[in-house]
C-alpha cells in the first residue's frame, strides 16, 4: 500500500517545525511513499527536494485575508495529487486545510492528521489543531495541555509521539573535528581552562537570560574559574532586548566572564566542548530539543524541571533537574558538577528513529483502518 502523504506549514526556512517535517518527509519516502509537502517556501527546500520529497509553493501561513484564497487551490491540490493523509504542523495552515477538506464530499477527503507543538493561547483559533482525525503531542506534556484546556477532546484521537534526534548526528562523548577545535581555541582563548556554561536559546526574556546572568555571577564569587555562554540569534524586535543584557553583564563586571556568541551553527560542537548545559525558560517548553541534544552527546544539563524539559531529563539524566525558578539550586548544582563531573548515561529513549517510525506506523495504521 502506498500512501501520498502532504504536510502543510507556513515555510521552510528554519526552526523546530520545520526540521521534524524534513524528518519525516525523509521516513515517509524511505519506507515507499509519496512525500509532498506545501508552504511557502524556503531555504530548506532543496535539502527536502533532494531527500525524494516534492514541494508545491503555496504561502498558507501568510497572515492576510488573502490566504483565503487558497482554500480553493488547496482542495483541487487534494483532489488531483490523489493524497491520502494531510498534515497540518501550524495553526493558520491548519485552518486552510481544514476548510479545503470541507470543500470536498466526505468520501473524497484525506484523513486529516494535526501536531500540537506547544502550548498555544487557548481560544478557538488555536483550537483547529484538535480538529484533526488523529492529533499528535510532541510529550506528554502535551497531551495534559490538551485535556486540561480542551476537556471536551476526544482524548482517544491523541496520540504522544516525542521529538528525538539522531545517535548519528548526536553521537554520545562527541569530539569535535581538530580543525573545528584549533579554530575555537584560536578565537576564544579565555576560555582555556575555564568551566564553561552554555544556555542556547534565542534571545527572548522567556528563555532565562537574566537568571542565567545572576547564575553565572554567583558561581563566579565562588572562587570557580566560570564562563557563561549565551548562544542565540536575536530578532529585530529583541534588539533592545539584548541591549539590556549586555548592560546587566557590563554593571556586573562579568565582561570577561559572559559571553555573546551570536546565532552559531556550529551548536553541537559548542555543546560538546561545554562542561555543562542549562535551560532556564520561564514558561515550560513542549519538548526541550536542546536538552536533549547535549544529553545525546554526553554534556550534562542543569534544568528546570517543568514541560517537555522534565520528562527528559527523567528519562536520561534525573541528576540534572532543579525545581523551576531556583537559581540558587542551579548554582549549588553547578558548584557540585565542578566538583564532581557527573557521567551522562549513553541512553536515551528520545531517538530521532522512534519518532520516525512511531508516525509511520501511525500513518499506515490509521490510512488502513480509514479505507486509502
């Protein structure tokens, strides 16, 4: 049986969405289906283009009432590609499609499948993403956001499958290549011998910046040769935002201890050379790939513990969990990594693998039992 399977989200530039759709549009084609997927384009189409997958542009996150327009061109899309599931990944996408399915009679409609990839306002914009046939949660988190803020959910129709990654690309007591190292060791030469404390997170006052500040200044007065890391971009709108940091580092004295590096794409080989990795976010997040990623190489993680963030770090490294907003417990857990390194277990139950195979099997299940 053979399956055209279409997802649909605004674009594909960059982003946690955007990655688990190239993902799977990969699982989708290796294991003999049809892969399409539509958005209004991106830079990550060729890399989805050259994996098997075919793209159809269509600008279904666009934020106009001119989206509408497409709702027609969606559904005779449905209707001559012959697509057997649609999957919807963002809200404004997953209203378009939903209206084009209903466009369609019933016994000509894909089964319509949605992912809920985080905890969206409750209203009933954000509710489409229940209106699916099947529902994925990216935790289990998740899933109680959904019973809890949509109590009248078929909760039969929810389905947890984690996000992961791969041991391939995430391969535990990973070594940067020499060239990478000498590089790094060359353009940051005050970090030689230093105790180094990584928070990778766009520059946003929910992801902690200012604990992480207060955090890194506290283990300093400890007499521990600390130094801070901030990896993330900033957007335009945030400018002032980082602006207000640098201030905060700057009355600190901790010029020489924090440091800004920017939007990297070389996160993985920073992970691996820090001694620790922290996530400090204000709100709980729906999965917390970051934390799983440095987990996966063997960095130790410092984290609060709500969200998707707390069930992995049960599931790995249990060792590494504070209670949510203590930063005098992440400093006293960091005085004590300094100590005593801790050992990262090589087990980790949130593989990319699982993820891929878990919504194939979904796929294929649910086509099945709905006749494609």
């Amino acid at each position: 049986m053979q399956l055209t399977i279409a997802q649909i989200l605004p674009a594909l530039e960059s982003g946690g969405v955007e990655r688990g759709t190239l993902e799977i549009a990969e699982a989708i084609v290796r294991n003999g289906h049809r892969s399409i997927v539509i958005s209004a384009g991106g830079r990550l189409v060729p890399r989805l283009v050259d994996a098997g997958s075919e793209h159809i542009q269509l600008p279904v996150g666009r934020k106009s009432v001119s989206v509408l327009l497409y709702i027609r061109r969606l559904a005779r899309l449905l209707e001559s590609e012959h697509i057997d599931i649609l999957h919807a990944r963002s809200r404004l996408p997953a209203w378009i499609a939903w209206l084009a399915l209903q466009s369609l009679p019933e016994k000509k409609r894909p089964l319509f499948i949605t992912t809920v990839h985080g905890q969206y306002s409750v209203n009933r914009y954000s509710k489409i993403m229940l209106y699916g046939d099947v529902i994925i949660a990216t935790s289990q988190y998740i899933h109680d956001y959904i019973r809890e803020n949509y109590p009248d959910t078929d909760m039969g129709r929810v389905h947890v499958i984690y996000r992961g990654v791969s041991r391939r690309d995430f391969p535990c007591r990973y070594t940067p290549p020499a060239t990478w190292l000498n590089e790094w060791r060359r353009q940051h030469p005050a970090l030689k011998d230093c105790f180094i404390v990584t928070l990778a997170a766009r520059l946003t006052r929910l992801k902690g910046h200012e604990d992480f500040i207060n955090i890194i200044k506290q283990v300093h007065s400890r007499g521990v040769p600390v130094h801070g890391l901030i990896v993330g971009g900033v957007y335009k709108s945030k400018r002032s935002y980082r602006q207000e940091l640098l201030q905060r580092v700057k009355d600190n004295g901790l010029q020489d201890t924090v440091s800004f590096l920017g939007q990297r794409d070389d996160l993985r080989e920073i992970m691996a050379v820090s001694d620790v990795v922290v996530s400090l976010s204000k709100s709980p997040e729906a999965f917390g790939r970051t934390v799983l990623e440095s987990l996966s190489l063997g960095t130790p993680v410092v984290a609060y513990h709500h969200g998707g963030v707390a069930e992995i770090l049960t599931g790995i490294f249990p060792a590494g969990s504070i209670a949510p907003f203590d930063t005098d417990a992440c400093v006293e857990k960091l005085l004590e990594f300094h100590r005593h390194p801790p050992v990262v277990p090589d087990h980790n139950p949130f593989t990319l693998e699982a993820m891929q195979e878990n919504t194939i099997s979904l796929y294929e299940t649910r086509a099945r039992d709905a006749g494609h």
